[in-house]
C-alpha cells in the first residue's frame, strides 16, 4: 500500500508543481459593434478644398497661413489658419496671393498637399 501511495504521489506531484507557474488565462472577448460602442477611435484623415488668400509663408518651418473660405468637406467655416506644407508646394505662391489649395487633415494638424493661383 506504501509503494502504491509513494507512486501516486511521484506521479502526481510533478503534475501539480508545473502547473503552479501557469498564470490563469483570461478569457479573450471577442470585438463586435456593442463591445466597441463608446470607445474612442483615432480620426480618419480627411481631404478638402479650398479657396483663400497668403498671409504668411516660413520656408524655414514648412509652413504656409491661408485666409480660407468655407471648407464644406471638413465642415470647416471661413478663418485664417497656417498649416504645415513642403517647400515644392510653396514654391510657385507669394504673400497676398489669391489661391485655390488641398489640404489634408488628420484632426488635429493640417497639411497642404496642393496649391495654386486662382484661375
């Protein structure tokens, strides 16, 4: 009877031991539209057009300030507003200039991917 408890006991304390360093696993929930309600989500970049004035151009920071009209697309009114953009696109533009201009938006900066003199 001894050697019957001694190998029940050798064959289940190793079992027992190596199950002391597994950590509980958490059921994993699964996504779905409830689950999501509620929960912040990062902003879709949106593109817009627009039509404003140059007050301002620093090539040194890659930025330009437009006096824009209404930008229906990104529900925006008409303000004055300076947005980063590269110096390619800046290149053909000057201070006073009236210009028509697309800009993308990732809510919370903005950047001017293509600018022109109005026609």
């Amino acid at each position: 009877m001894k050697k019957l408890v001694l190998m029940a006991a050798a064959v289940v304390l190793p079992m027992v031991l190596a199950g002391c360093d597994k950590k509980a696993e958490t059921p994993k929930a699964e996504a779905s539209a409830d689950a999501m309600e509620g929960m912040a989500m990062p902003a879709e970049a949106k593109h817009g057009k627009g039509i404003g004035t140059v007050t301002a151009i620093d090539p040194a920071k890659g930025t330009v300030t437009l006096d824009h009209s209404e930008i229906p697309e990104l529900q925006w009114p008409a303000m004055k507003m300076g947005f980063a953009a590269k110096p390619d696109v800046l290149k053909d533009v000057k201070v006073g200039d009236r210009v028509t201009f697309e800009i993308d938006w990732d809510g919370k900066a903005g950047t001017v991917t293509a600018i022109g003199l109005e026609p």
